[in-house]
C-alpha cells in the first residue's frame, strides 16, 4: 500500500499532462525509498537480534 500511492500520483500526472500530480507523486515516494532503505539496510540486524534473542530464551 506504501508504494501505490505514488504510482497513482505518478500515473494520474501522465495521464493529466499536470506538474502538480507529478511532483507529488514525487514527494510521495520519498518515504516510500526511505523506508525500503531502511528495511533493507537494518533487516539483517533486526533478524540477528531476534534470533539470538529467542536462542537465549529457549535455552
């Protein structure tokens, strides 16, 4: 759903030939790169932690 928000802006520029929808799109898909980075960049330590932390738990 994060990602479809600016693909509609996006499209809704191509098809309405206007600046405002496109620079929205745009903007919109600012978080959207931020948070795929995010993910990206910080999912492997995420998944370590959690795995070391339920070793540790079990035993």
């Amino acid at each position: 759903m994060l990602a479809a928000i600016p693909i509609l802006l996006i499209g809704l520029a191509l098809l309405e030939d206007d600046g405002a929808f496109l620079v929205g799109g745009y903007l919109a898909a600012l978080p959207c790169v931020i948070f795929f980075a995010v993910l990206f960049l910080l999912g492997p330590q995420a998944v370590t932690a959690i795995w070391g932390w339920l070793g540790s738990l079990l035993g």
